[in-house]
C-alpha cells in the first residue's frame, strides 16, 4: 500500500541545509519515492505556524518509506540537517487510505 513522508521543517541555515537537500532526491527514488511537494508555498487554514517549509513524498509502500529512512545515506544526509542551528524537522510516514470507523 502506498506511504507518503510528510515533512514539517524551520531552516536556520540555508548553506548547510542545501548539502542535504542537494543528496535526498537521489536517495528518495533509489527506493521507489516520488516527490509530490517540496518546498515553502503554502498556506495555513487552521491551527498555529510553526514550521516555514513542508514535504510530502509518495513510496509505493510503508516498507520503502522506511527503509528510505533507515539507509545509511538517508542518514548521512540528513546529519547535515540535524546539526545544531541548521534546522529543525518532523517527519511522519502514513499509509493511504482511510481507516476511521465508520
């Protein structure tokens, strides 16, 4: 079943940012992911801004969603992100579909 990333971020540090946002692409689709929004255009309807950029990614299951995660160049990529002053991230991995009670 289809997983999506969704990312909820505050960049501080554009240059040291840029050396991880400059690797993940290749890393996303190494394991099957496709970027469907990654950027700063949005708009908050409801409920507090606390994030300045979001990302939502598309995998073709929860499985690649988090091995993407998990990969040793995932995550040393994203060592440039998680210095301190740099930025500041969330990220969730969700499955499409609904499971709400009905």
């Amino acid at each position: 079943m289809t997983a999506y990333w969704i990312a909820r971020g505050n960049v501080k540090n554009w240059d040291e940012y840029k050396k991880y946002t400059d690797q993940v692409p290749r890393i996303i689709a190494k394991f099957g992911g496709k970027v469907l929004c990654r950027g700063s255009d949005y708009k908050t309807l409801e409920g507090p801004e606390n994030f300045d950029r979001y990302v939502v990614l598309e995998f073709p299951s929860m499985d690649q969603a988090e091995a993407c995660f998990r990969s040793d160049e995932y995550q040393q990529a994203a060592a440039f992100r998680r210095q301190p002053g740099v930025a500041i991230n969330e990220l969730t991995i969700a499955a499409a579909g609904d499971t709400t009670p009905t």
